[in-house]
C-alpha cells in the first residue's frame, strides 16, 4: 500500500519531519500543485505552505511545505508458520 506524507523543512533548525498523510496520490499531486500556485485546493487535509516549529534546543522557527514522500507499506500478513506477529 502506498501512502504518501507531507514534509516540511524548518529554515531555523534544517530539521524535516513529516505531518498529513495520505493514500491518494492525486489527492497528493492536487495539493502539491495548488500550493505551489498559492490556491485553494478545496481539500480538507491539504498542507499549508508554512507551519511552526518546535527545535529540538528549544527555538521555534518556521517550516516550509517541501513536498509529498512516498511510503510504500508492505500488506500485514498477521500469520507465518500459523503464528500471530
């Protein structure tokens, strides 16, 4: 299964981390269009082009919406040799 996370790049600390995340890839694309064009996408879930930060020393600072990362997930198969992981 595909998933796809919204990461963002904070300008005081460098840190990425990653916030909303979704299964939908043109969901994905859309957002990811219409942030770079500064336009509603009409999404509830659609990133924001910046988002605050916590740094790790204590700092706060302001995060830019960098882009979608794909996580691929492998299925759960909850039994192998008949046991439950």
């Amino acid at each position: 299964m595909k998933e796809y996370k919204a990461i963002y790049k904070c300008r005081k600390c460098g840190k990425s981390f990653g916030e909303a995340i979704t299964g939908d890839e043109r969901l994905a694309r859309k957002t990811l269009i219409c942030a770079c064009l500064e336009t509603p996408s009409g999404e509830p879930m659609s990133p924001t082009l910046y988002f605050p930060h916590s740094c790790d020393n204590g700092d706060l600072g302001v995060a830019d919406f960098i882009g979608w990362e794909k996580e691929v997930k492998e299925e759960f198969e909850p039994y192998e040799n008949g046991f439950l992981f």
